[in-house]
C-alpha cells in the first residue's frame, strides 16, 4: 500500500479515501449484500462510465466530499473497483482493486457467505 495515503485517525475508517469511497456507496452500490446488525454490510463499487465500461485511467479519482491529496488521486486513478464493509460498530473497511474482475469474484464469495449466514440466523 502506497504510505502517501492519509490515514484518517482514530474512528470509523483506515483511511482518508475510505470516507470518500463510503461517501459514494450511499449513492448506491453496483450490489450490496448482508446488514450491518447481522452479518455486516457489504458493497461492491465499480468505477464504470454510462455506457458500462470500467473508467480508464480515472478510477475514482476526485471523489465528492473530501480534498484528496495528489498522492492519493493518483491512487484512486488505478482503482477499477472497490468493496466496502461496515460492522455493526459502525467501523468501514475498503478493498481496494485494480482488476474489476478480481473485485467482482471477491465480492460473490462475500455474497454467498452473507446468504449462508443469513439464513442460519433465519432458524
């Protein structure tokens, strides 16, 4: 991991640019699974254009609602895809991914073990 990346500080994310990407998940995801009060919540950002194509060399480069340094724009430039979780303390983790693919395939596994533990929880 790129050390120019700010930490964001004691709280809820690692990250300055895990804020900015949580910012964007609330605008909705490309998929979610699970709930924070059970299993967690999980969900799946790709930085694709209007016509469907993953973004090319922007990624999520300049993300609302936070001023990224130059050090992580160049970061968030590479980044064809990310997951986000967030625990039932309210703490968010962001996987980062160059390889949207690579991000799609971890995010299935996730969703089949949110399925199988939610319908464990269900008996």
């Amino acid at each position: 991991m790129n050390h120019d990346l700010r930490p964001y500080g004691p709280g809820k994310f690692n990250l300055m640019i895990d804020s900015a990407m949580y910012q964007l998940s609330l605008d909705g995801c490309t998929s979610e699974c699970g709930d924070v009060s059970t299993v967690g919540w999980y969900g799946l950002l790709v930085a694709r254009d209007e016509t469907g194509l993953v973004m090319r060399p922007q990624g999520f480069a300049n993300p609302e609602g936070i001023d990224t340094t130059e050090a992580e724009n160049e970061f968030l430039k590479l980044q064809a895809a990310c997951i986000i979780s967030e625990d039932s303390q309210g703490f968010v983790s962001v996987e980062y991914f160059e390889d949207a693919n690579k991000a799609e395939a971890a995010y299935s596994a996730i969703e089949a073990e949110c399925a199988m533990a939610e319908e464990e929880n269900e008996l």
